[in-house]
C-alpha cells in the first residue's frame, strides 16, 4: 500500500518478522522511490511492538538531488 506517494505500508501476518521482510521493503522503497516505509506485522497481541520503520538511503527528491531522510 503507498500512501500520499510517500510511504510504502507493507503488511504481514507472521510468527515473526525476519530480515528477509526488511530486504523486501527497501526493494519496494527503492524501485518506487519512496522516502520510507512502514513494516507491520498483523499476528501480535500488541500492535505498537512490531512497527518497523524503514528508511531509503537511496531517495532522491523531486529536483533530481539526493535528500537525506
């Protein structure tokens, strides 16, 4: 999901999330080119202990220059 063409939301629903999720979204983040991303994994009793937020070291802004996130 990709909001305000911003944020990438990637939602799961596992035992737990693995690096293989992580790699995943920065793929997303960076074929898109999106400033970062949002990891979510549905299958906990607490929703606030498994966001994960993900940053993409490679964003270039609008102006075609490299931004810092």
């Amino acid at each position: 999901m990709i909001v305000e063409d911003q944020i990438i939301v990637e939602l799961k629903s596992v035992e737990r999330l693995l690096s293989v999720h992580d790699a995943q979204l920065l793929t997303y983040l960076r074929l898109t080119n999106s400033p970062a991303g949002l990891l979510i994994n549905f299958n906990v009793a607490k929703l606030t202990d498994v966001v994960k937020r993900l940053v993409n070291g490679r964003y270039v802004g609008p102006d075609g220059e490299p931004v810092k996130v």
